[in-house]
C-alpha cells in the first residue's frame, strides 16, 4: 500500500539518483539528464534548489530576520539520502564547476595522471585538461574554499607569472606598425601605401608588389 503518493515519488527518485551516481561517479546531472526515462537533471535541480533555501533560511534567522516560508525547503532526513550518494550534489558554487572537478578528481583516484593541457582527457563530453588550466589561471576567480579544494585534493596550484602571457602596452602594439612603416618609407620614399598591401617589418627585402 502506498501511503502517501510524494513520498513513493521521492524513494523512486532517490533509487535512480542512486543508480545514476554510480555509473558516473557523482550526482551532479545537468539539467537536461535523463536516466532509464527519468528526468533526473530536472529532479536534481529542483532537489538543490529545496537544500538551498534550507541554508537561506538558516542565514535569515541567524541574522534575525523573518523567513518567508520554509515550506519548498527541503527536510533533514531528505538531504541526508542524498548526502549518502554524493556529498558535494548541492554545492554553494556553480554546479558545473563541482561536476568538472569530481571528473576529474575520479580520474586522478582512479591512477591516472593530472590532466594539465587541452585534449588530454574527455570525460563525459568535458575536456578536463582545458577545466585545470582554467583554474590554475583563473585562481584569484575562485572562492578562498575552492582554492583549498584544488590545493589539498589535487595539487592545482595558481599559474605563475612566467606562465602568463605578456601583456602588451599600447607602446609595444605600436612598435611593429611602426617600425613596418619606416621600412616601407626606406624603401619606396613615400608613405602612400597601396590600401590592400601588407608589410612584414621581418622582411626587409620584400619588394612593394600589390598597388
């Protein structure tokens, strides 16, 4: 007998979370997910979206502000289950980034290497070498927790300076137009360039040709 028709709905959701979990490694679907005909991105959004107003009311009667309503919030015991499947399935940041990051600390747990350049390893349609030099460059992006995370569990530290790309001043952007307009001036006598030409200042003997 079925005693109350949400909470059998609520098991049946909690099973295929559950089964879902286990053949990828985490409980973190997209949106658009469906798993043996379940709309299991769509669950898992509305499941975090229940967990987070929990954690907005907690912070409205911490700082003595009336809470509107807690009826959409989540229960203990329901945040609990899922707790047991995934313990970051609702994170406080982009859930994007929480699912790239499972990916690819199951990857280093399962004896593979850090992915550290673009196209070393695709999993689950992410490139998660692009993922890791994204972190590393944008470090100070990231919440001081986040960093902790990357830091401790996978060893991603922040790009240094002699990693970075050398920012251009609006000096030297110039600098090659205008030494190419000198070498042009050298050897024609004139400015009047042809407005299809183009000049290479790395080749000083190449005749003016195109006009």
């Amino acid at each position: 007998m079925v005693w109350s028709e949400q909470e059998a709905a609520w098991a049946d959701g909690v099973a295929v979370a559950r089964e879902y979990a286990a053949a990828h490694g985490h409980f973190l679907p997209p949106t658009s997910a469906t798993w043996e005909g379940h709309p299991i991105g769509v669950r898992a959004k509305n499941a975090r979206a229940a967990a987070r107003r929990v954690r907005e009311n907690e912070e409205l009667r911490a700082a003595s502000r009336p809470v509107t309503s807690a009826a959409s919030a989540m229960t203990g015991a329901r945040q609990d289950e899922l707790d047991a499947i995934d313990p970051g399935w609702c994170p406080a940041w982009d859930t994007g980034w929480q699912r790239c990051y499972r990916l690819v600390h199951n990857h280093v747990q399962a004896g593979g290497t850090l992915p550290e350049a673009e196209g070393d390893v695709v999993v689950q349609g992410k490139d998660l070498g692009r993922w890791v030099t994204a972190q590393r460059f944008g470090w100070e992006q990231l919440l001081p927790v986040q960093q902790w995370i990357l830091e401790n569990t996978l060893q991603i530290t922040p790009a240094g300076e002699d990693e970075r790309p050398v920012k251009q001043t609006q000096d030297t952007k110039w600098a090659p137009n205008l030494a190419a307009t000198r070498q042009f001036h050298a050897r024609e006598g004139h400015l009047r360039v042809p407005r299809k030409h183009v000049e290479h200042p790395d080749r000083p003997g190449r005749p003016s040709g195109r006009r």
